[in-house]
C-alpha cells in the first residue's frame, strides 16, 4: 500500500503543480511576453512578424535559389517552423531561467519548476499569436483545412509536455555548469537541420528516415505537417503514443529537477 501510494505521488505531484499554480504561471507567461516586446513599436505583432520574415527568406531561398517545386512549400514550411520555434525558444530560454531568476528561487517559497515552465509556456503563446499568419497562407495558397484541425489541440498539448520535460534538464545542469545555455544552443541549431521541419522526409534515403524518426519531436512535426499542409488527421495510435511519451518524460524530467533544486541556491 504504501509503495502504491509513493507511486502515485510520483505520478500525480508534477501535475498538481501545473493545476494549484495555474493562475500563476499564466499571469508570469503573459508578463514575459510583454517584457519581451516592451519598448518596440509593434510590441506584440513581432510574434508574427518574426515568423513571416523567417517565412519570406527561407522561401525565396529554397523556391528561387533551390528551385523546390513542392506544391505550396511556404505553407509546409511555416507549419514547421512555428512549432519548432516554441520548442527551440522554450528549451534555450528555459535553460538559463534558473540563473537568471536567482532572487525568485532563493527567496520565495512557490517551486522553482515554474520559472521553467514559465518559459515554454510563454514560448506558446507566441506559438499562437503567429496561427493567424499561418491561416492566412493557407488561404493565400488555397489549402483547405478539414476535420483534422481539431487534432491541434492535442498537438500543442503535448508539445507544451515535450519542451517542459526537456527544458527541466539544462536548466539543472546551467545551475552546475554555466556553459550548458552555450552548448544548448549549438545543438538545437543542429537539431533543426536533422528534423523534417523544412525538407520533406521522403527526400531521405530510407534508413536515414528511420533514424530521424527515433526522435518522437519529428513525429511531433509530422502531425503539425499533416494537420496544416496534407489536410489529413495524423495516425490516432501516433498521437495517442505521442501523448503518453509526452507525459511520461515531463513527470521524469520534473522530478530530475526536483530532486536537484534543493542545492541551487549553493551555486546562484
């Protein structure tokens, strides 16, 4: 009994967190977003600028200089790119938010994990504001959108998982070791060219496909992908495995951090 007891909190706690706190991640998420734009002349249209730029120079790099004949290629691409954005934005900001919110972490007595979350969460809100100029494209480019849409909301729930349940790793090792935000970035660079986010997996050889796809994030962007540029629902026992992988690394990644956070304020 008391073994199923200690198994149930370990399962249950890192969810009771995101529940009892709500309210508070939310209103921290926001003022991160306005931090992030206070001072500009588009404050918040930057979320979307900021894609559609990306948008505007990849296209003409891969349509013009690279001659993709790809049906509609901008829309493939801006399907990925955003998703990708949230997560790459959520994974390199989150790795420094320790450090950065030292004050937060040795003074108050809320749980450090929200700084963390903080951090994806407001990644997903940019995430969201930038949709409008996704649909835009879509009808710019006359791609209908069916019933596979009301797959998105699942998408983006266990992306929000993924991206928390990583982030909570180097933000534990830049509170030891302050170098990891640097090899972060490096390796989320990397990352972007091997995930399927702007070519087509079919364009790689078959083994190679495979080995791309033992990254559950390229699965991930296959269903925005499907959703957005194919107009088809992803494969239901896909996102049902996606879902279950998504929660079982966030409770794993969560309680590494926990574990860890009681010997921070040694090292801020």
């Amino acid at each position: 009994m008391i073994k199923y007891n200690c198994f149930m909190n370990f399962l249950i706690k890192p969810f009771e967190l995101l529940i009892k706190y709500y309210y508070l991640i939310y209103i921290l998420a926001l003022k991160e977003l306005k931090i992030r734009y206070r001072g500009s002349v588009f404050g918040f249209l930057w979320s979307m600028l900021n894609p559609l730029l990306n948008l505007i120079i990849y296209t003409f790099l891969f349509v013009v200089i690279f001659k993709n004949t790809a049906k509609a290629y901008p829309v493939y691409f801006f399907s990925g790119i955003l998703p990708w954005n949230w997560f790459a934005s959520s994974i390199m900001e989150a790795t420094s938010s320790v450090t950065s919110s030292a004050g937060f972490v040795k003074n108050s007595t809320l749980p450090s994990e929200i700084v963390v979350i903080v951090k994806v969460l407001a990644n997903g809100f940019n995430y969201l504001l930038s949709l409008p100029i996704l649909f835009l494209f879509l009808f710019l480019f006359h791609i209908s959108i069916g019933l596979s849409i009301f797959y998105l909301p699942i998408i983006i729930i266990i992306e929000f998982f993924i991206a928390s349940s990583i982030a909570f790793f180097p933000a534990t090792w830049n509170v030891f070791f302050r170098d990891t935000q640097y090899i972060i970035q490096n390796i989320v660079q990397l990352a972007f060219f091997v995930i399927p986010v702007m070519y087509f997996d079919t364009q790689l050889p078959p083994n190679l496909r495979k080995l791309v796809y033992i990254d559950p994030l390229a699965y991930l962007i296959k269903c925005y992908h499907d959703v957005f540029y194919s107009n088809i629902a992803p494969r239901f026992e896909l996102v049902l495995a996606l879902l279950l992988i998504s929660i079982i690394v966030y409770v794993l990644g969560f309680w590494y951090f926990n574990h860890k956070k009681d010997v921070f304020v040694d090292y801020l």
